[in-house]
C-alpha cells in the first residue's frame, strides 16, 4: 500500500471531546493509523484518519506549473482501495494510434483518452501523469471479440451500466458482470513481423505502387530507407513478383509499402491514389483478406487516377495502422464518439489464483484505452496520486490528519540542509478546513516558522485563520507572511451548490476586512472563476467590487481548472446540475485541464478593467500597510486555486 512510506508508529493518544475510534477492521492498510468518527453536527458523515506522518515539508515536482517549491499541507484527502491496473504488457492506445506497452509508459507520454459524461463520451490526447506497479491478486476478464485483459478486482472499465469493478473487495460497488457491454474499439491487432514475406510484399507494394503513379513523381523518406535495407537480402525480381498464395504477412507489407508510395492519411481516413486499375484491385483484395472493409476501387481511364479508402471510423483506422506498421501515418481521433457493440460483451471473468506484478497510471483525463476497451486510471489528484485519494464523496469526508505535523516541521526546519525557502500553504488542501478546529495544528506550525524566521504564505477560504492572528502578527515581525484568500464569486446560489463545506463569500471577505485591519497586505484570488456561471462581466464586476470594498491590496483572476480527479467530480456535479453548459466545457476542456489562452485573456481583461474601476489595479502605499519592519526586500509567492 502505498500509504506506508508516509507514516510512522502511531503512539495510540486518545483526541478527548466526544471522539471514538472506528470498529476495526481499518479500511486502509495504514499501519499505525487511529481511525476517528465524531457525533458532532459539523462532522456528521466524516472520518477522520490520524498518522504519525515521516515528513512534512514537501517540495513540488519540477513539471508543476505552480510558480513555488516548497508546501505544507498537515490535512489530506483520504482513499478508499487502490484501484491497481493492469499486467505490463497490456498494449496502450497512444495519441498517435500506435500502442505501447503499460509497464513501458512514462509520465509525459502522449496517450488517448476520453472526455465526457457516462458514455457519452469522445477520445481526446491526454498525458500519463505517473506511472507505478504493485503484486495484486489477479483477474482475466475475457470479451466476445476474444480480448483477454489481466487486472486486478479493484480495477475500473467503462460498461454500458457505468464504471464497473472487475471483483470489487467492497461489496457495494458497482461489480462487472458476465454480459456487461464494454466501450471502446475492441482488441487492438498484434503489430507485423519483419519476415521474409512481410518484406517481400512491403517491396513489391512500395516500388509497384510507385510506377503506378498517373504523374510519374517518385517520392522519398522512411518508406524507402526501409526498402534499401530489405533489398539486401531479398533480389529486386523476386520482390515484384505476385506470390501465388500470399501469406498474411505478405499482405501486411505489401499494404504498408503501397501506403508508402501511394498512401494519404486524413483524421480517420486511409486512401490509395493511383492510375493502375489492377494494382488498385491488388490493395483492395489485401485489405479485404485482412478483414478491412473499403470501398471498391473507382474505373480508371488511361491517365486518370483513381482511388481505393478504408471505412472512415476509428476501428479500421487503427487496425490499419496496427497490422501493417506503417510509418508516416499520425492518428487524430480527437472528438470522435466512444462507442460499443456486442463484440465487446464480457463473456468471462475468471479468478486467476495468482498473485501477479500489475501497473497502474494517472492520466490528465482520469482514463487510458487499455487494449481497445476504455479502462479507468487511478482517479487521484496528480498532487495526491501517491496517496490514492479519491477526489469525490471520500475526499470530502475523509480526512487523514498528520497529527505530529508541529513536531514534524521543527525537526525538518532545524536540519542543516533545509535552506530556509519560502513555504506555500493551502495550495493543495485548506490548512484551515473545519477539520482545524478540531486538530489545532496551525499553531504549532506557525510558531515553528516564527521561531526560525522562515517566510511563508498561506492561501484560504476558511475563517479559522482570524484565530492565529497572534500568530501572524509575530511571524510576520521576523519574517516575511504573504497571505491571501479565495473568493470566485459572490453568488450565494452557486456557492450553496459548489463550496457548501466553505465559508460563504461575505464571511470570506470578513477575513480579508479582518486582517487588512490588522495591518497585513492581503490578496485575494478570484479563484475560481466559474465558465458559464459566474465569468459574466457584471458577476465579476460585483466581486471586484466587494473585494476592494474589504480592503484587499490586489485581485488576480484564476479560471477554473479541472485536474485528473477534480474533474471527474465537476462534470458529474455540472450535467446534473447544468446540463445546458456541458458541450461549452467539452470546447473548453477538451484539449486538457486548462481552458484554453485566449478564454484566460478574456477573463483577465474583465478582472483588469473591473480593477481599475474599483482602485485595485496599483495598490496604494498607504492602505497596503506592512506589519514587517524590515525594509529588505523580502522573497514573495504567488498563490494558486485550491480547486
């Protein structure tokens, strides 16, 4: 479990006030860990898991757009079990069309994805985010078209009765069964073998296509690099000529190589040109032994040229791709239909008995096409995919609390090599969430900072922060504190429906009015900033408008961006909720988990104009008063959504 490198033994101290441990046994393999329920109204429905955490001071991943290194964050979300993938070799759909093994992939790599509600969903390039593996008992689920998938029972695949487990170890979720209908494309074809008939065909179609070209022109590139190395072992004549009973293999080199001469690829679209009538019905008698529906070859007249195309849809595009290996050839399946057919009907899910090394990856849409079937990743933030964090209902009501947090930060603050970096906080979770006001861990944490004069900066929407104003205060006398609050918008009707557990934005702007008093310059982030709902120039205007009405020194505009996990639970939220605005999401968020450039320079320039309106666009020297004497100037951060 990959919990374990993040705790230590827990010493087993009772939290007093009306708290109980849970019933064993634990629903995490976390060794150590206190399991705690509270009878309290506030924390109705939540659990709370209590570790003796290694660390706590964590620096950021290089690839991280956030413009800071270092954060603190003592609260996370919790998890219920891994949902592990996949055997290594299970081929990947790549973004391309071509496919790669999973124990192969690595964070960065371009893969296909899906984007949408339930099944109503369209493939779109993604990115693997991570990629780990761990030993799992073992499950072969076998479909109709022969396609064998090994994982584990916690794994996901999208069915036509939702996301399915394969044999889940928690009985009320959703099991696959025997008759499920998969979606996807079905079991991808094995790639060729360089052998003697694949080269032989590859030759005859690339140099018998090549001379059937109605203008004459010769081409070069990767096609007839691969020629030349062929012809060393095999004579040109012997290369020409038509087999009497071609193998399959000759029939997937001879359609690569007549793509190299005579081949056009468009989206979905597979094409021979030519003005030879009979080399035209040689490919489409290839692709019709290889299972490849096409439309029958347009009669040619002496010098005209006609034409052969594979069906237009994502299956024999990259069946194509697949069974020839033909270079040159990208796939863009971007917006096409996820769809399924009873090819793709579970026929088998068979309990192996073996215990077997299984991968899984995290994915900038929260799914990968494992073998020609959409397979559901780890669904954690990319932040908390470590800790497998369910970012829906589990992360709203189950807490881990790393409750030795101030001794924590002490230590690692007094190590020789720390250097004294500026922190972040509140950048991943709210350090003042409700869950605070039970812990009391921000005191202690503050108070290490204070004592050794480290700068940090603190992002909220809670307004538990008023209660370490003392703290603040002092810290700030030895140290630079940049603080800052979350407020999107002021519309009390989205904010009931989509931060219910935060503080309304009037006791938001409270805080801000409360610490501006207290003498610190604070910014506030209209974050986030909602597409559809709350973007309108007169709702950004209002908030504006307010914001500086409480004081604050400066606004900076964030849309709303929806990483792995994030935006699972967004979409489901937006289509029961506001269906009418799902296709403007798709066009927003089709290409990843930001909108796209010019949407951020609109928005901006709505923020900027509304800034100047309401005197925030050059904050005054004055009402930005300081706390901190030090004139040198101090390092600052900026801070970013906590969505």
């Amino acid at each position: 479990m990959r919990w374990s490198n993040l705790s230590a033994s827990h010493g087993g101290d009772p939290l007093p006030d009306r708290a109980a441990p849970a019933a064993p046994p634990l629903p995490l393999a976390l060794p150590g860990a206190t399991v705690r329920t509270f009878d309290t109204p506030g924390f109705a429905g939540m659990t709370f898991y209590e570790i003796q955490a290694k660390s706590l001071i964590n620096r950021v991943p290089g690839q991280s757009r956030v413009p800071f290194e270092w954060t603190v964050n003592p609260y996370r979300g919790c998890s219920h079990a891994c949902s592990y993938c996949l055997a290594g070799d299970t081929p990947i759909l790549m973004a391309d069309g071509t496919t790669r093994p999973l124990a192969d992939l690595r964070p960065g790599d371009a893969i296909m994805g899906t984007m949408g509600a339930g099944p109503c969903r369209r493939y779109v390039p993604t990115t693997v985010l991570d990629q780990w593996t761990t030993s799992k008992p073992a499950f072969r689920v076998t479909l109709a078209d022969g396609t064998r998938l090994v994982a584990s029972g916690d794994h996901r695949f999208l069915t036509d009765r939702g996301w399915r487990h394969v044999s889940p170890a928690e009985p009320h979720l959703p099991a696959l069964a025997v008759g499920d209908l998969m979606f996807g494309v079905g079991h991808f074809a094995e790639p060729p073998k360089e052998t003697p008939d694949y080269q032989a065909g590859f030759l005859c179609g690339l140099i018998r296509g090549d001379a059937s070209l109605a203008d004459g022109s010769s081409r070069e590139g990767d096609a007839w690099i691969r020629a030349d190395g062929y012809l060393e072992d095999l004579p040109l004549h012997e290369a020409l000529r038509w087999p009497e009973q071609p193998s399959g293999g000759w029939y997937r080199g001879f359609l690569a190589g007549a793509f190299g001469a005579t081949g056009r690829s468009d989206r979905l679209a597979i094409s021979f040109t030519s003005g030879d009538q009979l080399f035209l019905s040689r490919v489409t008698d290839a692709l019709t032994r290889l299972g490849l529906p096409s439309r029958a070859p347009v009669r040619t007249r002496p010098g005209i040229s006609g034409s052969v195309e594979i069906d237009r849809d994502l299956w024999a595009a990259l069946r194509f791709r697949h069974l020839t290996g033909i270079d040159g050839a990208p796939l863009d399946a971007s917006g096409v239909g996820v769809r399924s057919s009873r090819e793709l009907a579970v026929a088998d899910i068979e309990e192996l008995g073996l215990t077997l090394p299984l991968f899984d990856i995290s994915t900038g849409t929260g799914d990968f096409i494992a073998d020609g079937v959409v397979s559901h990743n780890c669904f954690a933030r990319p932040t908390h995919r470590y800790l497998d964090l369910d970012t829906g209902h589990d992360f709203d009501t189950k807490i881990v609390v790393k409750v030795n947090a101030g001794e924590l930060i002490r230590r690692e603050l007094a190590a020789p090599r720390w250097s004294g970096a500026p922190i972040a906080m509140g950048t991943n979770v709210d350090v003042y969430q409700r869950a605070e006001g039970r812990y009391r861990l921000m005191p202690e944490i503050l108070a290490a900072l204070r004592d050794r004069a480290n700068p940090f900066s603190i992002l909220t929407k809670g307004t538990l922060i008023l209660r370490d104003l003392d703290l603040l205060r002092q810290a700030a006398e030895v140290t630079h504190v940049g603080l800052a609050v979350s407020i999107g918008f002021l519309d009390q009707t989205v904010w009931r429906s989509v931060e219910s557990g935060a503080p309304s934005p009037q006791r938001r702007l409270d805080v801000v009015r409360r610490l501006t008093d207290a003498g610190f310059p604070v910014a506030v982030l209209i974050a986030p900033i909602l597409p559809g709902l709350t973007d309108t120039a007169e709702s950004i205007d209002e908030t504006v408008a307010a914001i500086a009405a409480a004081g604050a020194t400066s606004v900076t505009p964030i849309p709303l961006h929806l990483r792995p996990g994030a935006r699972e639970w967004y979409a489901a939220w937006l289509t029961r909720t506001h269906p009418q605005l799902a296709p403007r999401y798709r066009e927003l968020y089709g290409n990843g988990s930001y909108a796209p450039q010019t949407y951020q320079d609109e928005i901006g320039a709505r923020v900027r104009m509304a800034a100047r309106r309401h005197g925030l666009h050059r904050p005054d020297p004055v009402q930005a008063r300081t706390v901190n004497p030090d004139p040198t100037p101090q390092p600052t951060t900026r801070q970013l959504t906590l969505l």
